[in-house]
C-alpha cells in the first residue's frame, strides 16, 4: 500500500493580494533608493558652495527668493524656476536691470540695475556662480571685449546678424516691435558679455543660440559687427530716424515740407 502525499493547499485570495501588494511596495522602495543613491546631481547638492556662490545665495534670500523659491524651483504666477538656466542668464538679466522685476508685463523692461560699479560686478558674479552650481547651464566666457579681432570677422558677422537678428533688431541693431506687446530693444549700448549672454540664455522672446547653432566663434563674429554698428555714425544724418540711411530723412522732410506749404498757401488765400 503506498502512501499519498498530501497536497498543499492553495492559498487564499486576501494571501494572494497582500503578497503583490508586499511585492509592489517593495520594488517601489528599491526604485526609490536606487534613484537617491545615482539621481544626477544628488551628489552634487551635498558639496559645499564655492566663497563666491555663498555670497551669491545669500543675495538670492535676500533679493530673490520672492519670486523664485527658497531653492530657485519656482514659484507660480511670480517666477520661473532657474534650474539650468546658468550664468549667462542670472548675468544679463541683473546687469540689465530687468532683475528684479517690478511687476509681471508682456516683457520686462531693462532698467538702472539695483546696484552700481564695483558693486554689480561683484554681486551679478555672486549670482551667477550661485545659480550655476545650484543647477548648471550655459556660462559666458571670461573677459570684457569677446569680439572677433581678424579683418574678415566683421563681415562673417553681417551675414550671421542679417540672417539670424536683423528680422527682430532692424539691419541696423536698432530694435523694433513684435507681436503681443513685446520688442526687440536697441542693441546701440549693449556690451560684449551681454550680447552673448542673451545669445545664450535667450531672453524675453529672444531664441537660445547655444553653441550647436551659433559656435563661439560665429558669436565673436556676430559681436565685432555689431561693434561696428555702435561705432558708425548715423548715416541719417542728425535726426535718428531709425537709421535707414538719408532717404529716411529726406521723405520725412518732403512730406513735412509739403503739407506746411499746403497750410502757407491756404494762410496767405485767406488773408488776402
């Protein structure tokens, strides 16, 4: 007589569920773990912050976190978040004035920034580093003059400008107005650091150059033409009228002239 062995019992639906819910509880905590233990820039929120970008988050605390959150994440309907915008952007938009903004429009307006001299170079640099270590991202090169020094930069220049900037800036740098509200401000004063800053950063409604489109040496073209637009004189002659050359000038003086004849001519009809 042989012996039968037993069968085992088939578990119970509740067993069954707990089981998968355990299962399930436990891959979602190793998901977790692994993702804290090699998340991208984890690591690199333990370091310590460089001399210059401690100063640079003690001035956000103070000036900026308003608007952009305790961690420069955000806040809705104030600010946006500046992770990864990176130095170039923090640089021009305080050296500009438009940071701190007053109030939220169709685009900032630039104005005298919040501090002057040494003291913005100092405090725009603070930033800067501060929001580049915070999270990375484009950065401008060292320097004051980031121009193109050869005799042929001034011409590559003009034909990177005319393609990629006279649409918004006018061929003559002078700026225009765009759709809802928004324009493209003069570039008569603007510095080195911060035409390749917005070349970078892509302010307002301005699109990013980064370097896959525009190489650091197309910008330093770009840049030793636009010094050569700074530097002529107005070829309007001495009223600025957009800079589109004497034929400007001349038409607006001929209409003017011709309806102040109109006006002497009726005058001198009915007095006499």
């Amino acid at each position: 007589m042989t012996s039968r062995t037993p069968r085992r019992r088939p578990r119970s639906r509740g067993r069954r569920r707990f089981g998968g819910a355990a299962r399930l509880v436990g891959a979602l905590l190793l998901i977790g773990f692994l993702y804290t233990a090699f998340a991208p820039g984890s690591a690199a929120q333990d370091e310590p912050l460089s001399p210059t970008a401690a100063e640079g988050k003690a001035l956000f605390e103070n000036s900026c976190i308003t608007c952009h959150g305790r961690n420069a994440e955000g806040v809705e309907d104030r600010g946006p978040s500046l992770i990864g915008v990176g130095a170039a952007a923090v640089e021009f938009q305080v050296v500009t004035g438009r940071m701190p903004a007053a109030r939220q429009e169709a685009q900032i307006q630039p104005k005298p920034p919040m501090w002057e001299g040494e003291e913005l170079e100092r405090n725009s640099a603070a930033l800067a580093a501060f929001i580049q270590e915070l999270g990375g991202g484009p950065q401008v090169p060292p320097g004051t003059n980031l121009a193109a020094t050869d005799e042929a930069a001034q011409a590559r220049g003009g034909e990177l400008f005319r393609i990629n900037c006279s649409s918004c800036h006018a061929y003559s740098g002078g700026g225009g107005a765009l759709s809802s509200g928004a324009f493209a401000p003069t570039l008569a004063e603007a510095t080195d650091r911060q035409i390749w800053a917005a070349m970078l950063s892509g302010p307002q409604n301005m699109p990013v150059f980064g370097d896959n489109q525009l190489t650091p040496e197309e910008k330093a073209d770009v840049i030793a033409f636009i010094q050569v637009l700074q530097e002529e004189e107005d070829p309007g002659g001495v009223f600025n009228l957009g800079r589109f050359g004497p034929s400007t000038e001349g038409l607006a003086i001929f209409l003017v002239g011709i309806v102040a004849l109109v006006f002497s001519t009726l005058w001198i009809a009915g007095k006499s």
